[in-house]
C-alpha cells in the first residue's frame, strides 16, 4: 500500500498547482514531482485587502468562482473566513501567514482577530 505526503513546492499559475509527493513504498520513502491541473479557465489576481474587526468582503458572490485562494500577510494576527456572520470567533480561523483556498460562489468575508491585517486574494474562474 501506497501512503502519500504532499507538500506545496511551487506556486499557483493559471492551470497548474505544482505539488511534491512523498511516495511511501517498500523500500522506503520516494520524491516524485506532480503536477495536477486546477481546473478554471482563468486566475485573476484582486486587490489586497485590510480585514479588520468588522466583516469585510474578500471576494463576491461569483457564480463563475472555482476557487478563491487567499493569503493572511500578516506574522502575528489571525483572521476568520466565512460568510457576512463570521466574527473573531466565528468562521474558519487563517493562522499569520497562513493561506486557504474557498470553492464557494457564494460571497466570502473575513475579520480580524485583532488589528487589521492585510489579506491578499487572487480567484479562478472557470
């Protein structure tokens, strides 16, 4: 039996997510580079945006929406991702510097769990 590991080792491009898969097998564990394609017919790259302790909006309701992929830029402060209800103690919590990726149409919002943090966003479109 085969047990897979994948590790982000590229970056986001238009149709490909470049990944490391860490193959386990008998005679121990292989490297093997993978690339798979995301899907959407385009990546559009937003706007930065400050989250702070009200819900802001990171990305609108977008029928056309495959995935909305964001990054919380700061170091020390966390933001909630959701939809209009989410709070500081509400919704899926992005770590400093984490990154999150929304198969969602439906509008996404954020809030700080502190100070306001900038919050950059880039989505694909099918």
């Amino acid at each position: 039996m085969r047990r897979y590991i994948f590790l982000l080792i590229g970056s986001l491009t238009i149709n490909a997510l470049f990944l490391l898969a860490i193959v386990g097998s008998p005679r121990g564990p292989q490297m093997v580079p993978r690339a798979w394609g995301i899907g959407g017919g385009s990546f559009v790259s937003r706007a930065d945006v400050s989250v702070a302790s009200g819900a802001t909006v990171l990305g609108v309701a977008n029928a056309a929406r495959i995935a909305l992929v964001c990054t919380n830029n700061d170091s020390l402060i966390a933001v909630r991702v959701g939809d209009a209800n989410v709070t500081a103690t509400r919704g899926v919590r992005l770590a400093p510097g984490g990154i999150i990726s929304v198969s969602a149409t439906a509008a996404i919002s954020a809030v700080s769990e502190g100070a306001a943090v900038t919050i950059s966003c880039s989505e694909e479109q099918g």
